[in-house]
C-alpha cells in the first residue's frame, strides 16, 4: 500500500517513498501509555531533535478559544527554533482555566528535561475531550519513559497521538535535491472536529535539510493553506490545532531561497501534507467516501464561500455517503452560501457529468452519473459567473457512525 493512493495528489518524480516510520538523521521519537486514555493506548508522545541550530516553524488553530498547550507556544515558544515536541492524547487541556495553564507549563518544563534542551525551544499539544483537567503527572511520568523509548523510528510517537483516529497517518520519503537527497518525514492525527481556517488536527513534519527559520515559514505556511486549510470533516473548528515543521539539517544540503530546490522542496512538502489531509478526511469518524468540490468564479470570496458552503452541507454530505447522485443538494447548498436577490447562474458537473447549466437543470446520463457517485472519491464542480478566482475544499461524508461516535465521546 502507497502513501500517495489518491487521484488528487500527485507524488513529484524526485520524490520517494520509503517503508515504515523512519524519521530523518537528527531525529528520535517515542509513544507510551500513561494512563490518560482509558482503553490503555498509548497517549504520550515525545519527538526530539538533535541538532543544536535546528530551525522550525509553525502554524494554530483560529479558534477564538485557544487551548493551554497552543496558548503556551505561542506565548513561550522559539518558534523559530524548536527542538523538541512533547504530546499528549485523551484530554485537550481546552477550558481548563489557570489550572490548565499550570499543567501546559509543567508538561513544557517536563519535555525540556527529558530532552535536554532549553524549555522555550519545545512545542506542545494536547487533544483529547475538552474541559477536563489534564493529570500533569501522568504526562511527566510518561516523557519519563519515552525518553528511554526514543529511536529513529516514529511508529510509536504517530501512534500515541491519535484520538478517534482509525488508523495513524504517517509517512517517511525521500527528495533528491541538486546538493544531494534530504529526508522528509510527517505524523498527523484527525478524524472529527475538521474545519477550513485552520483544521482540526496535529501535525508534525520533519527533515534533515538545511532550512533557514524564514524559509521553513514561508513553505509550511504556503503548504498549510494549500491542505489542512483545505479539508472539512464536520465544519467544526477545533482549539487545539497545530502544524510544526522542524529541520536538522543533519543531511548538510541546504535549500536556498529563491532556487530550484527551494521549488522541489516545496513541492514534495505540499505533497506530503495534501495527502496527510486527505487521510484526515478519509478517517472522517465514520467516512465512507471523501468528496472534493472545486468552485470558480469571478469573485474570491464568493468561490470560497460556496466551496466551504458545499463541504459542510449535511445533505450533500449525506447524499455522498449514500452514493445518491442528487446534485439538487450541491445547489442548494451553494445558494445558501450565496445568498442574493436574483437567480444564480451557475453551472454544476459530478464526476464531469455535467447536471445543471446556468441554474438550470440539463439532461444527463444518469445512469453513468449514479456510478460515478459509488467510488471511494468523488468530485464536484461549480461554475460560477466570471472568471480569475477558483478554490477547492476535500470533505468526508456523513454517517450514522459519526453520530454514534461523537452522541458517546465522553460516555
């Protein structure tokens, strides 16, 4: 089985994928249990890099509440300069008060013990229920452990930050650059609470590459916007989101601004994390099908706004799980996002059978149109008036099983 598996995403050529869970030269990880789930999981996780003039970057959540963890690296961060991450799963230390933000602290002040560098270079996260306190004990009892568990494998530490997460998303490649071949390695969680602007999830990308801190901005930010801002699972935007890239530059192949290999670099980042995001989207808490809308127009926001009014429709998410071809509800939906006076003329293709022109409904093949509904991906199409402005949002669809897991999160 592939890493990059969907149409949607194409693998650059100078980009291999490696087997396992392999982490870049510069970097350890680890996942235990510490006792925060109660099935026993592993819940801790500890990710350290070795290289003293390691260069990072990051991006959060745009919730207007902000979790403990997220409060802290934004507030006591080098987030320019981070070595270290430290994680913890089943409680997002969300609404937790003064309480809360005592327990980010001592779970910073524990990662920088067990990794050996300065507190304001380690990042971190939390996810899990919110509004219930985080044991700060039990998430230094497990860095205590992880310590001794680090290795240069990442399977554990992809493992320990999952929540509803069905499966750990990760992957490990490798990307042939002019100054010779960087590694390029990712671990990301998510499965319900996804919305555009941010999403909800973690993500933590690694490499051996040697990136200056603005270089490291400028990609991951670029590449963000490109995937985990491009991904709606239920339309409901988390407090806890967060995206980390860090580089050793243990591989001594430094990628320069403003050259092909920033270029390559780039592309195999932007890969990498679109792929990661459809992983999220396919492991929507009950996903069936995953959905991909792609709206143009004259106007950006209008093509925004229609494109997320679409991913987070519950008819048309609905429809998608059903593999019911009604593109009545794309409609709907798109005119909900726009509303107006006037009729919209819009034109509406599934799976390129085109539906509606216009406004207007047109023969179609239904029965070809029925069986481009039942894959795995399916993608929809708007056209709205103009030209110059275009977007596309990946969406899950929705199922009697998200209802169940999330009527019995805390139960």
């Amino acid at each position: 089985m592939t890493f990059f598996d969907s149409r949607w995403v194409d693998r650059p050529a100078y980009v291999t994928e490696l087997p396992g869970a392999g982490l870049p030269a510069g970097f350890r990880a680890a996942g235990v249990a510490a006792g925060l789930k109660p099935s026993g999981d592993p819940d801790v996780g500890l990710l350290v890099c070795d290289a003293p003039n390691a260069t990072s970057a990051a991006r959060f959540t745009a919730s207007g509440v902000l979790a403990a963890p997220v409060v802290v690296c934004q507030e006591r961060c080098r987030l320019d300069a981070l070595r270290a991450v430290a994680v913890n799963a089943g409680n997002a230390n969300a609404a937790t008060g003064g309480r809360g933000m005592d327990a980010a602290a001592k779970m910073q002040g524990a990662g920088a013990m067990v990794s050996g560098v300065a507190e304001d270079q380690v990042a971190i996260a939390s996810t899990g229920v919110i509004g219930v306190q985080l044991d700060a004990d039990k998430v230094l009892r497990g860095l205590l452990a992880a310590r001794g568990e680090l290795s240069a494998d990442a399977a554990s530490f992809a493992d320990a930050i999952r929540t509803t997460d069905a499966f750990p998303k990760q992957a490990s490649l490798e990307v042939a650059l002019s100054g010779g071949t960087v590694r390029l390695s990712a671990q990301g969680k998510g499965a319900g609470m996804i919305q555009p602007s941010f999403a909800t999830m973690l993500c933590f990308v690694q490499t051996d590459a040697a990136l200056s801190a603005e270089t490291a901005d400028l990609l991951l930010g670029v590449c963000v916007k490109r995937s985990f801002d491009r991904i709606s699972v239920d339309g409901q935007l988390s407090t806890n989101d967060m995206a980390i890239l860090m580089a050793s530059g243990a591989a001594e192949v430094r990628v320069e601004a403003q050259t092909e290999d920033e270029g390559r670099f780039g592309e195999a980042l932007d890969a990498l994390l679109r792929q990661l995001a459809l992983l999220i989207v396919r492991d929507g808490e009950g996903a069936k099908r995953v959905g991909r809308v792609v709206v143009t127009g004259g106007d950006q926001g209008a093509v925004d706004r229609a494109a997320r009014g679409v991913a987070n429709s519950p008819l048309v998410k609905a429809a998608l799980h059903g593999g019911d071809p009604n593109w009545g509800r794309v409609v709907q939906a798109v005119g909900g996002a726009l509303p107006g006076s006037a009729p919209l003329s819009l034109d509406v293709a599934i799976e390129s059978v085109e539906v509606c022109a216009g406004g207007t409904a047109i023969p179609h093949d239904a029965a070809a149109l029925a069986d481009a509904v039942a894959g795995p991906e399916v993608e929809y199409t708007v056209s709205l008036p103009g030209e110059g402005a275009d977007t596309e949002v990946f969406f899950s669809d929705l199922s009697h099983d998200y209802v169940t897991i999330n009527a019995d999160y805390t139960t």
